[in-house]
C-alpha cells in the first residue's frame, strides 16, 4: 500500500492569470505531499508553457483514468465546478471546489485558503457529501429523442426574444396549469441558489431531497414555484399552438433544440454528485448565505444561554 500512486485532477480555467498561478501553486503543493497532480490535454498545455511544474503533470485518459482518480481539485466559480462533474459522471470521484469566481455557492474553499485546502487533500482530511441530481427525457411524438442530466437545473426556455412559449406542465402524470411564458426552471436543492433563484424560486438547504419547477415570466394567474418530493416526476410541454420552437438547457452548459409538441420529463437521477467537504464547523448553509449574498445581520443576539 505504500508504493500506491495518488493521483488529484486539477481543473482550472487556465485562461485566466489569476486561475493560472493558482493552478500551478496546486500543483507544486500537490507534487510536494507525495500527490502525483493530472490534467487534461489544454490545461496541461496551458501549465507548461508557463512552468516547468507541469512536466511532471500526468494527463487525463492516456496516463491516468477518471476511475483512478482520488479527487478531482476545481479551481474558478461554479461553472468551472459544474465543468468538473460532468467529467467525473458515473464515478465515485468527489469534487472539491475552491472559489475564484464571484458567488461560488459550491466552492467549499476560498482563493486566500489554497495553501491550508491543499494539505488537507494530502492529508486526506475531508468527507464526501452526496448531492441530487436530475434526469432528463425529451419525447417527440411519444419516442424519446434525448437524454441528459443536470446538477442545478434543467430549464425550457424559448428560443426566440420575440415570442412567447405555451406550455402545460405536469406532476407525477397529471396536468396542473397552461400559460404563456419566457419558459420553466426545473431545479434541485443545489441548484435553488442559481438560476432557480433569480427566477424568484425559493431558497432550498442542499441537505434536503427535492425538486423545483419554477416558471420564468408566466402570463398566469397560478404560476407560483412548486417544490416536491424527489419521488415525483415533472414534465413541461410544448404546446403545439406555440409560435415557434423552444431549447433545454443542462446546467447552462448542454442544449438541445425542442419542436413544437416536444415533451420534457425530469425527475430524480439515481447517481449522484459527490463533493468534498472539509467541514468546517463554522462553515454552515446559513452562514454560507450570509456570507455570498452579504446578508445584513446586524443586532442579532442569538439564543439565550
């Protein structure tokens, strides 16, 4: 067990300064805890030109596999970390994102902590948190035309400025409401502090199993966000009385093109995303809020003792 090789994927968006010296400075911690770094074929790329570091650096798929991977280290915002579970999909690999972005909601680290994540991944010293994940079907005509999956969420949204989408939307089977709208988020507790959120969803503890539909823009009397058990299954319709034709969007990240009469079925997905945590007990989803959205909490006094 001694002689065994740890191997730590590092995804960066190596586009950027900031994201490049982060990346290297992972690396140099990495290699010095006995941590043998990989990277995909860019990124590599990108490092070396820059850095003798990454001459050491083994590449994703040709020396190492996804399956060998001990953890997988992302360094940016959430759509870098929304980058890094698509790779690891199907895996048991945890993810453990460290925030160079804005909000950074899945992040578990930040930039001015880099030094002190590092050796806790050389140490071993975090836990594995399990997040929901959706499953998506797109039907036309009753035959199933696409497959995808989402982390945050799934959206129907039309594809042209102009014009309006109808659609009717479903609940384990059964119709509730048609409206005209800008489209629908279907969104999982994760998910609940991004797009879902902006929509005017509530705000959903990533603790809890369940799923999201909320309406963006709806010309309807009853279009209020809905939250259900992740047992349930939702569906949005495009009607075909619809003045043109709608797109699915994966997590921002994947589309596919919806025609007049296309169905969308999401519910919950069995694999889901593993993030690492280091669990800090100070670290709460409360604080957390508080913390990204800068939440006045002024005069709090707190429990009596």
């Amino acid at each position: 067990m001694g002689d065994e090789r740890r191997y730590v994927l590092v995804i960066a968006h190596t586009g950027r300064h900031e994201t490049l010296e982060a990346a290297l400075t992972v690396l140099r911690l990495l290699q010095d805890g006995g941590v043998t770094p990989v990277a995909m074929e860019r990124e590599r790329h990108d490092l070396a030109g820059v850095s003798d570091v990454a001459r050491d650096v083994a590449l994703l798929g040709t020396d190492v596999q996804v399956e060998e991977l001990e953890l997988v280290v992302v360094l940016g915002g959430d759509g870098t970390i929304l980058r890094g579970a698509e790779i690891v999909r199907g895996t048991s690999v945890p993810l453990l994102g460290v925030n160079l972005g804005h909000v950074g909601f899945l992040a578990e680290a930040e930039r001015e902590d880099l030094s002190d994540t590092i050796r806790r991944v050389v140490d071993r010293a975090w836990a594995v948190e399990e997040r929901l994940t959706v499953e998506v079907r797109v039907l036309q005509d009753s035959t199933v035309v696409h497959t995808d999956w989402a982390l945050n969420e799934v959206t129907v949204e039309k594809a042209a400025r102009e014009r309006m989408l109808e659609v009717v939307i479903e609940v384990d089977g059964r119709p509730l409401s048609t409206f005209g709208c800008d489209g629908v988020v279907v969104s999982t507790p994760t998910g609940s502090t991004a797009y879902s959120f902006s929509a005017g969803g509530p705000v959903v503890w990533p603790t809890l199993d369940a799923i999201l539909m909320v309406p963006l823009s709806a010309h309807a009397l009853f279009a209020r966000p809905l939250v259900v058990p992740p047992t349930s299954v939702l569906a949005v319709e495009v009607l075909r009385r619809t003045d043109g034709t709608g797109v699915l969007w994966c997590d921002g990240r994947r589309t596919f093109d919806l025609a007049v009469g296309a169905r969308v079925e999401v519910g919950a997905s069995p694999t889901p995303v593993r993030l690492a945590r280091l669990h800090r007990s100070e670290d709460r989803f409360t604080d957390r809020l508080v913390r990204k959205f800068d939440l006045p909490v002024a005069g709090w006094r707190g429990p009596a003792s």
